[in-house]
C-alpha cells in the first residue's frame, strides 16, 4: 500500500494524459479520500472507548479537499479550518499516522509535529522554524499555518498571508528574500465552515481582501449546518455566496471572483479549482469557492449526534449525495475501475489505516509503559524499606492497573509515595524523588515551553546599546524623536512595513510616521480601513511570511476589537506549534489620556490575561518607546507596544543614534532614589509620581521610583524588590481599574521576588476607579491617581508607622 502521503496530487488534464494515467490520478485520489474517512470513523471510536480526549473529523468533505489539493503549489500557504485532514493528507503535509498521534496527544513533535500533543486532532500546522529558531525555506515546501478551534479565527491571518505576496510581488526591494516568496507568485488558502461565514471577522477579511486585491482563495464547506442550526438561521437567504454577490469583481472594479460548485461532484471541483486558482495565481484577484451540499456522516464532534437535529428526509439525501458514494458511482460507471477491484483497494485501505492508528498509539503506550516500569520499581524498592510498605504496595497495584495510562498517572503515584514517606529518609526515597525532579522536566518541556521563540535572535539576546547625545542635541516633541526612530528603521532593514488607520498619508493621528509614506512609498507605509482585527492579522501573517511589520491599532481602547486575533493566534503561536512557528509582529498603539470613555484607556490588566506570549511594553516616553522599537525590530518574538498619548508634544532630546540604541526588555529602572518607600508605576502616571514626590520631599518623605518598563516580562533582576528591602514599604501606581495590572505587579513583587518578607507595612496600590473615565478635566481628576492622591496616600502610610513624625493630614 503507497503512503498516504501524496506531494503535489496530479492535476486533471485529459489533453496531456493518457486514460491509463486518468484512471491511476483518480485511483489515487480515491485511496487518499477514503483513507481519510475510515481515520474520521477509527478517530471517532477511540473517542468513545476512551483513548482519545475528543475528536473532530473532516468526514463528508474528502472529494472537495482532493481537487483543492491538486490546485496548492510549493510556496504557497494554507490558514484553515479543523474539517481538513484529506487536504493535508493529499498534499504531503501531514499524514495518517500523525493525525492519530495528535489524536492521543503525543507531546513528541518528531510523531506529532503539527502542535506536539498541544491541539486536538485536525489542528494542523507545518514547522516552518528550525530548532535554533532560523527561518526554513519556504518556497520549497508547502506551508501550513496553525489551526485554531475558534472558527473563523484564522481569516485575519490568512488575510496577511495573502498581503505577504501582494507585497513580494511589488515591492522589488523584498527580492533578496527568495527564501520566502518568488515573485509574490504564492496563493494563501483558506477554509471555513459555512456556519462560520456568520462571523464578524470572515466579513471584516472578505472586505479587506476585496479592496487589497491578494491572492487570496477561500473555499466554504457547506453541509447545510453550524452543529445544529441549519442555514436559513444562519445566513440570510441560506446561501453565503447569494449574499456576497455584491464582491463580484467586474471590469474597472475590485472585488472577488465567487465560484459556486457542488460537493459531491469529483470532475465539476477538479475544473472548478484549477480555473478558480489559476486566476488568483496569475491575475493576483481574491477568489471564494462555495462548496456547497455537502454531507457531515458523523455531526460536528464526538460530543453528539447530529441524528438529534436533522430530519430522516435530510439523512436520507445525506446517505446517497455523499461524496465517496457518489465518486465511487462515478468510477464505476465510467470504466475506471471495477468493483471486485474498488472492494479490494477499499480493504486494503482499511487494513493501512488500522495499522497507522495501531502503530501511533502503541507508540505513546510504550513510551509511557516504560516511564511506568521505572516508577513503579523505583516505588517497589522504596516500599522494602518503608514502614507503609503496604500503603505504597496499595499505589502500586492501582498504578500498574490503570486501563489507558498517561504520564498524570506516573506522576501522581510518584508524589503519592513520596507524600506518604515524608518523616522517612533512605537512598531508595532519594533514587524516587531523583526520579521524579527529572520527569518534571521533561514535562515542563512538553508541556509548559515555548511561549516564545527563545531563538538566539530573541529581543532579550539583542545587545544593550545606550543612547548617545550629543553636547547639542536638539530638544524636540516626543512624536520626532519617535519619526527618527522610525525613519532609520526603514532604511535599515527593507523588510519593515507598517500599517493602520491613518497610518498613510497623514502618518497617523500623532505624527510619529509624518512624512514617511512619502520617503518609503505606498508598500511600506500605509493606511487601511477601520478593521482592527484584520489590522493585526495582517501584521501576523506577514511576520510569518519574513516580514518586520509595525501593525497601528489608533488607541489602546480599540484594542479589544482585535484581541480574538490577539489572543487566540498570535499570543499562542508559539506554544501551540512547541515552537514550530513564530510571528514577530509590532502592535503600536497608545493611550492614558483622558479624551472621554473610549479614549483614556488602560487595559493592561486584560493585555496581562490575554496576551502572554506577546512581550508588553508601557514605555514613559519616547525616547524609551524608540528605543524598544529598536530592539524588537532586531528580534524575532511579537509585542505590543503602549505608548503614552500625552508624551507626544512633550520636549525630548534627540538621540544621536535614535536607529540603533536599544532599550532591554524586562529591566526595570529607578528613575528616583529614596529611603522611605517603592513606588512603582509605568507610562503616563510615573510623570504623576514624580511631581508627586517633589511634594513629598517639603513633607519630609523620599520616595523611591521604580519604571517596570515593560510589564511582560518584568523586571527579571529583581529591581522592585531589592528597592523593597531598602524602604520596607511598598505602592503601586496605575491607571487600570483596581486588582487588575496592579494585583499583577503586586504578585510578581510580593510573591516571586519574595519582598513580602521585606514588608513593615501593608502595601498598597492606588489605581483608576471601577468605571471607565468620564470626558473632561475634572473628569480625569476625580478618576484616576492624580498628585494629590498620591501625596497624601504616601503620607498616610507614613503617618499610619510614625504618627508623631507624620501627623495626619486630615
């Protein structure tokens, strides 16, 4: 039996091919689909008899998945949907005995290379980062972008993927980079669910890709259903394509090509994708592909039965239109195969995939078999000398009689043993305890690595290189020092692009790109529409893509219109792919200041929940925000970056080498020395803070100023706390809401820094009140920390230690 595997699925061309060499492509791709659908049915029962956790199945859409592979070309790109498994498999990007290791959650990414055990099965995603953290060549594989379960999800990636090769193709300075694009000729693939159309981000990509004109080929499984809602609750008229009509491109206009074709039909997908995708490749236009009756045998997930919500009249049309039947039918009636010829590949098939999914579980059970072996001599031994000889002979038998046994297990009954010896001491106890400190890291591995790249080229490895000022040097607003920054970043590196509202032709709403659409050009700089979302999508895939881009989100507030995209993709990148992929995009944004509800905002608390895996930075000027610009632009990990909204016409020197010093990630920073107590506080309230202490020092009070800098990582050299240990006291100053980026710090201060035993007083933090700020001066100051309230909480606590030196203020 042939690998499932089939690189580069042949295309159907009956000029070219002889009617043997017609019936071996067709053969072919029937084995591959039929593959799929018996892993579909073996996946599902492993679910259910326990092996697996979960499972979610390409099945019913095989044959469509089979002509979309014949169109996909090395080089390009694929951000789709968890229904994909035939494609992948037709392709060569992955295989059968890889779609069950993921099944079990094999953490070994040599078996399991899409996600390392990270994703449940059909997330599929192809390692396009060596293990030093070096980019592979993309133009001679064929790319996947990591799945996610949130559907439609990835269309704001699959968006910048498209963009990438817009970009390669005209931007003839990008042409040094042929190791990730030749000549823009790529095609970004993408996938979705019809049920999924329903989804803002599918509209909000579907415009975008209609105004940019990228090569971009979206193909819409429709079976009718989104689990149990059938169409006409989902989308107006029951047809998605009906509703699109109006991104038909016509002549001297933008838009799609929209394609509409059946599922069931092998020939009529086989044409409809070669004529759909070679448009999208030649012409560089968006096309969709609305694949509609299509059949779902088995429902959404192992998690019901889709019996519960369709009529029999719907089973019984789904029974005969299922594409295997149907392109069985099709051979059959067109001499391409006979029966006793078909029954007997279909067997084989059978057989092949059995053995897969058999090889990839006996895999996983004999590597955790042996952990298992080890543990339980290790805790026989000890049971020899113990005086609970029993009690560890009784988590001995339960181990060894575990029916699907993971490494939880092993684990457990090593803690169990050596929680139940902890007055005992022996060589046997330390053997066990030596045992497990070594697993535990393992486990960290496979389990808990990976938020970031880590890679040599890491914006932590990036050399400190101060800023130098000449005797000189000019005293300029804050958003100059910002354009410097940003001007010689791109005559530096020609892979730096950025984008957003604004961004253009008025080098957005701050000036800090003024002038530069001019200098760069519309490639490098440009505006876009008000779609937040697929502003950072855009940023993502083309930072996967090799590119540097700086994606504009206009205020911080508006931050949380992309923060799915945010989130769910970009933060988790990393990890979920165990390091397979990265995507080191910029998110510039702003905030702070009072401008009314909606635009003095300080999410950071929310950033902090959501966003690990990006590093966060809240510089307190300029001339600290261009110097991490600096230093991510010579990095390889995504950030956001905060900058402060009031700083913008504040004066600044200008740094003689503004393009090249570098401000470290996670180094704090004393700004203020003092003796009485830590403040700590980050972007615009540390100017709050130090008008504040020049108020304190006429009451007697020196405090001392701590800038975090960035808030992801923080401080990893302890500044905080060993300021703590000098002044025994401890505030936090922040404009987020109350328990949020404050009860962060506070943790990191108190509880990994170890400053709580430096304490002699509570600590304290004083942040914005519980609502959002109201517009207006008087607004801000009765809102968030002003002067006022910092003097006199700093007195206060003062006063509440010494009251005779400190006598309450009122």
């Amino acid at each position: 039996m042939p690998e499932t595997t089939n690189p580069g699925t042949s295309k159907i061309d009956l000029t070219e091919l002889s009617f043997d060499d017609f019936k071996n492509v067709v053969i072919n791709d029937y084995r591959i689909a039929y593959e799929s659908r018996q892993a579909s049915l073996i996946g599902r029962r492993e679910v259910l008899t326990g092996k697996a956790k979960f499972g979610i199945f390409g099945d019913g859409k095989e044959v469509a998945q089979i002509a979309m592979a014949k169109a996909f070309r090395k080089g390009d790109w694929r951000a789709g949907y968890y229904r994909d498994q035939t494609f992948m498999f037709a392709t060569g990007m992955s295989n059968l005995k890889q779609f069950f290791a993921q099944l079990y959650a094999n953490p070994d990414i040599s078996v399991e290379p899409s996600s390392g055990g990270r994703q449940m099965n059909c997330h599929y995603a192809t390692r396009f980062i060596n293990e030093d953290g070096s980019w592979k060549n993309q133009v001679e594989s064929m790319n996947c972008s990591s799945d996610m379960s949130t559907t439609g999800g990835h269309m704001p990636r699959l968006l910048g993927l498209a963009f990438a090769s817009k970009l390669y193709r005209e931007n003839k300075e990008l042409s040094a980079l042929d190791n990730f694009s030749v000549s823009g000729n790529e095609v970004a693939f993408g996938s979705i669910g019809n049920g999924a159309t329903s989804e803002g981000l599918f509209f909000e990509v579907f415009n975008a890709a209609g105004v940019l004109q990228v090569p971009m080929a979206i193909s819409i499984w429709d079976d009718a259903y989104a689990i149990s809602v059938p169409a006409d609750i989902q989308t107006t008229k029951g047809d998605i394509s009906e509703v699109l009509q109006g991104f038909q491109r016509e002549e001297g206009t933008n838009g799609f090509e929209i394609f509409k074709v059946k599922g069931w039909d092998y020939v009529a997908l086989c044409e409809t994708y070669e004529r759909a995708i070679a448009m999208c490749r030649k012409e560089h236009v968006p096309v969709m592909i609305h694949v509609i009756e299509m059949t779902q045998p088995q429902g959404h997930s192992t998690s019901g039965s889709h019996e519960r919500y369709k009529s029999k009249e719907r089973l019984d049309w789904e029974n005969e239109y299922d594409c295997l039947l149907q392109m069985r039918t099709w051979m059959l009636e067109s001499a391409i195969i006979t029966e006793d010829e078909l029954s007997a590949l279909e067997d084989s098939a059978k057989k092949y995939v059995r053995e897969c999914q058999r090889e990839a579980w006996n895999d996983l059970l004999s590597r955790v078999k042996g952990e298992i072996d080890e543990v339980s001599n290790l805790i026989d031994q000890l049971a020899q000398v113990s005086a609970f000889k029993n009690e560890l002979d009784a988590i001995n038998a339960e181990l060894l009689a575990c029916v699907d046994p993971g490494r939880k297990d092993t684990t457990a009954a090593a803690r169990k043993a050596l929680r139940l010896t902890v007055s005992e001491t022996s060589a046997e106890k330390n053997m066990l305890s030596n045992w497990l400190e070594v697993e535990n890291e393992k486990n960290a591995d496979r389990y808990n690595s990976k938020l970031f790249s880590n890679s040599p080229d890491s914006p932590l490895n990036v050399p400190v290189v101060p800023a130098q000022y000449t005797d000189d040097a000019q005293l300029i607003d804050g958003r100059e020092v910002l354009n410097a920054c940003f001007d010689a970043n791109f005559t530096r590196d020609k892979r730096v692009v950025a984008f957003g509202e604004d961004v253009g032709a008025i080098g957005d709403v701050n000036q800090g790109f003024a002038g530069l659409q001019a200098k760069y050009g519309r490639l490098r700089i440009m505006d876009t529409g008000i779609r937040e979302s697929a502003i950072i999508g855009k940023g993502l895939g083309l930072a996967m893509r090799g590119l540097k881009p700086i994606a504009e989100i206009q205020y911080v507030d508006y931050v949380l219109y992309a923060l799915t995209v945010l989130s769910d993709d970009l933060a988790s990148l990393s990890y979920r792919t165990a390091g397979g992929q990265k995507a080191p995009v910029i998110v510039r944004t702003r905030g702070h200041r009072l401008e009314g509800i909606w635009h003095s905002g300080s999410p950071l608390g929310i950033m902090l929940s959501s966003m690990r895996g990006l590093h966060i930075c809240v510089p307190r000027n300029m001339t600290q925000a261009a110097g991490m610009y600096n230093t991510l632009l010579r990095g390889d990990e995504p950030a956001i970056m905060v900058e402060c909204l009031n700083g913008y016409r504040l004066k600044e020197k200008l740094p003689a080498n503004v393009g090249d010093f570098t401000v470290p990630l996670g180094k704090a920073e004393i700004l203020r020395e003092g003796s009485d107590m830590t403040v700590v506080s980050y972007g615009s309230t540390l100017r709050v803070v130090q008008e504040a202490a020049i108020e304190l020092e006429k009451l007697g009070v020196y405090i001392e100023i701590v800038d975090p800098q960035t808030l992801y990582p923080f401080d990893i050299d302890n500044v905080c706390g060993n300021s703590l240990y000098k002044t025994n006291k401890l505030l936090v100053v922040d404009e987020d809401l109350p328990g949020a980026a404050s009860a962060y710090i506070l943790r990191n201060i108190l509880e990994s820094q170890k400053g709580y035993y430096a304490l002699d007083a509570p600590p304290r933090t004083l942040t914005a009140k519980d609502h959002r700020p109201p517009y207006g001066s008087d607004g801000d100051y009765f809102t968030k920390p002003s002067v006022d309230d910092v003097v006199e909480l700093v007195y206060s606590m003062m006063s509440d230690s010494n009251p005779g030196k400190y006598p309450p203020v009122y």
